[in-house]
C-alpha cells in the first residue's frame, strides 16, 4: 500500500519535464529525420544513376562550411540527391550538438543546478568550437 507521501513525489516527478525522455526524444528525433533524408537521397541517387555509391570530398570543411553549402545548394533550386544526402549528413551531425544545448536549458530552467549548467555549457561550448569554428 502506498503512503500518501508517497503519491505526492511521484506527482511531482512526472509534473516537470524527464530529463532522460527530453533527450531520448532528441537524439531519436535527429537520428529519424537524418536517416530518412539519407535513405531518401540515396533512393533518389539509384533512380538516377542506377548505383548506391556516391563519391565526396569533404576535405578541410567544417559543419558550418557544409552546412551553408548545402543551404546554398537548396536555396538557389540546385536540390538533387546530394544535397538531400548532405543535409541528412548534416542533420546527424547536429544531433549531439543539440541534445548538449537541450541539456542545457533543462538544467538551467528546469532544474536550476547551476553546477549542471557550467560543466553542460562548457561541453557545449567545445562541441561548438569543433563543430563550427575550427
């Protein structure tokens, strides 16, 4: 039998957000959405060339080169199975990099442990500075 403060806890526990739902959801969101762009560039790809191999150079980009040349690609009507490859590509390499940002914010908003928020946000600030500036 439970004790009534017992109900109480557990109504609290699931009044706020789970951190360990927050971030399944996000890296099973992003690694959703980078396999079905992937799969269906690659489709896309057999249909035209009736292979699956799709040769790259990616040599002395960072995530932020890629990423602005694939917009590029996509905003100037240049959109073929590369790209759509490339931003599957792209999609999943930003998956870590916003699960760390989402643990972030939960912490400081959600949690208020500010310890929590140092050592997540210099963890952020590492990922950010490989990711997109190196």
């Amino acid at each position: 039998m439970e004790r009534p403060d017992d109900v109480g806890n557990r109504g609290a526990e699931t009044a706020g957000l789970d951190m360990d739902a927050l971030v399944g959801y996000t890296l099973l969101g992003g690694l959703m959405l980078s396999l079905v762009l992937i799969i269906a560039g690659l489709i896309w790809h057999w249909l035209l060339t009736g292979s699956l191999t799709a040769e790259y150079v990616i040599k002395g980009m960072n995530l932020s080169g890629f990423l602005a040349q694939v917009v590029f690609q996509m905003v100037s009507g240049k959109i073929g199975p590369k790209t759509v490859l490339n931003l599957g590509i792209c999609f999943l390499l930003l998956t870590p990099f916003v699960r760390v940002l989402v643990s972030v914010f939960y912490f400081a908003i959600e949690e208020h442990n500010w310890k929590y928020t140092t050592f997540t946000g210099i963890v952020l600030t590492v990922l950010t500075y490989s990711l997109f500036l190196r």
